[in-house]
C-alpha cells in the first residue's frame, strides 16, 4: 500500500542572514537524522517568522506525532505551495482519523491541480470511511441481535420463573388441599368417635340403670312376699260375705219384678232383721224371752231371769 506522501519544501532563497541559514541548516539536519524535537527547537529560535518556517515546523510536528500543532502550523503556512500545504492537512487529519476532514482537505487541494498522490490519499480516505462506516453498521447489527437476544434470554428467564413459580403455587395448592383434606377426614373421625363414645356412655347408663333395678329387686324379696301375702289375705272373703254370696247365689238369674212400695219396705225390714241376727249370731249374746201379755208377773227377787 502506497504510503501518505508528505511535502517538505525549504526554499533556501526565502532566509536572508547567515546566522538564520546556519540554524535552518541545523534544523533540517536534526529533521533528517529523525531528531524532530531538536529541529522544532532550532525552528523555534529564528527570529522572523515565515510561511516556509511555519510549514517546517509542521513537518516536524507531523513526524513527531502532534498533528494538531502539526495542522496549526499548517494552517498559518499559506504562502507557500498550496496544494502541498493542503496535502498535509489531509495527511494531519487522517492520521487522527478524522476522515471527513481528510477527504475535504484531499478534494481542496485536487482543486489547484491534479495531483496523483492527493488522489490516492483521497481514495484511501473514502474506501477507509466506507469500512468504518461497514464496520459500525455491522457493530449495530450486532448489538441489535445482542439486545435481541438478551431480551429473548430475559423474556425465557422471566416465562422459566414464571414456571416455576405457576409450579411452586400449584405445589402449595395442592398442598394445601391435601392437608385441608387430612384435616377434614380428621375432623370426621374426631366426630365419629365422640358419636361412638356418647353412644357407648349413653348404653352403659342404661344397663347400670338396668342392673340397678335387677339388684333393688333381688334385695326385696320380703317386701314382695308381704304384697302377695296381702293380697291374697284381700281375696279371702269375710264370715258376712259368704252368706251374702249364697243368698245372691240363690237368686234367680231372671230378673225379678218390680216391687211395690209395701213389698220393698217389707224386704227392707226382712234385710235389716237378717243383719241383726248376723250380729247377734257373730256376738254369741244369750237370748231373751218376754210374755206377750199385758199382765207382768211381778219378781220376787233380783236374780237374774237366766
């Protein structure tokens, strides 16, 4: 690849003493031998100031690697060969790669006149703006697919949590309806035997009510027999009552006829006469008999008529 071409011209006509000769003739030999920073020092120490000088320095900053004094001194160097001074330039801002500014340098010098070297360095810098131009497309492209990618590894890393999280809560629910499942099925058998056991204290009460009754029965045997005794001491039937059932025995089963007035007073009489004798009877009392006539017999003692 061709080489950017720097112009260095030191016209020895433009110096006019002895002593700036001797100097100018340091400095270029300082700038030959690569001694760049000698060679701006001698510049440096000529009095007058020319264009010519100014674009020597140039040169030197330009070797030196300071292209901005390099351009600097360039740019207060107009005078001398214009196309050449506007090479340079070029040549100042390509090395920074400052392309746009290259190529406008390039173009403003091609403007003088045509020059081989100021359009090589012309297309250099354009072909060098194409693949930095490329090259950046590319980088976006690049970060484009990056960003693309790390949004699509975001978006994958938020749907697996989201995953997993769907995951853990269906876990959790699951969980907790089995554990609200085993707590009912608990509850239920905590009811089933509270009803077993109510069921069981509710029999044994009523069996030791049972043998309760069993065992006041087996301790009353007595009291039992004294019942039935007097029970059936009631069914005997009275010395009164026996005749009085004979009498009712007797009776006709037909129904009897109705009763006068007379005829009722008359059995009434006859009933109470029969009491009477019952009585009397029952009592074992002696009898005594009266003369039916008015004439009594007077007694004549106090003894006793039986």
């Amino acid at each position: 690849m061709k080489k950017l071409l720097l112009t260095t011209v030191v016209p020895l006509a433009l110096w006019g003493g002895i002593t700036d000769f001797k100097t100018i003739e340091k400095a270029n030999e300082a700038y030959t031998k690569g001694e760049y920073a000698k060679s701006i020092d001698s510049y440096n120490s000529l009095e007058k100031k020319t264009p010519q000088l100014s674009y020597d320095k140039g040169n030197a900053y330009y070797k030196k690697g300071e292209f901005d004094k390099a351009i600097e001194n360039y740019e207060k160097a107009k005078g001398v060969d214009e196309l050449q001074r506007l090479h340079n330039i070029g040549n100042s801002y390509f090395k920074q790669n400052k392309l746009d500014e290259a190529i406008k340098s390039y173009e403003d010098a091609l403007k003088v006149r045509d020059d081989e070297d100021t359009k090589y360095n012309l297309e250099l810098a354009k072909k060098k703006k194409e693949e930095q131009e490329q090259k950046q497309k590319d980088q976006q492209n690049k970060d484009k697919n990056d960003n693309k990618d790390d949004k699509n590894k975001d978006q994958n890393n938020k749907d697996q949590k989201d995953k997993n999280k769907d995951q853990k809560d269906d876990k959790n629910k699951n969980d907790q309806k089995d554990k609200d499942q085993k707590n009912k099925d608990q509850k239920d058998q905590n009811n089933k035997d509270d009803k077993n056991k109510n069921q069981k204290e509710k029999n044994d009460q009523k069996d030791n009510k049972q043998n309760s009754k069993q065992d006041q029965k087996g301790q009353d045997p007595k009291d039992h027999k004294d019942d039935k005794e007097k029970k059936d001491k009631e069914q005997q039937p009275k010395p009164g009552d026996e005749k009085k059932d004979d009498k009712q025995k007797e009776k006709p089963e037909s129904s009897p006829a109705p009763m006068t007035k007379e005829e009722k007073e008359k059995q009434l009489g006859e009933k109470q006469l029969q009491r009477l004798l019952n009585q009397l009877n029952k009592e074992k009392m002696p009898s005594m008999m009266y003369q039916a006539n008015d004439n009594k017999v007077k007694r004549e003692d106090e003894s006793n008529p039986w």
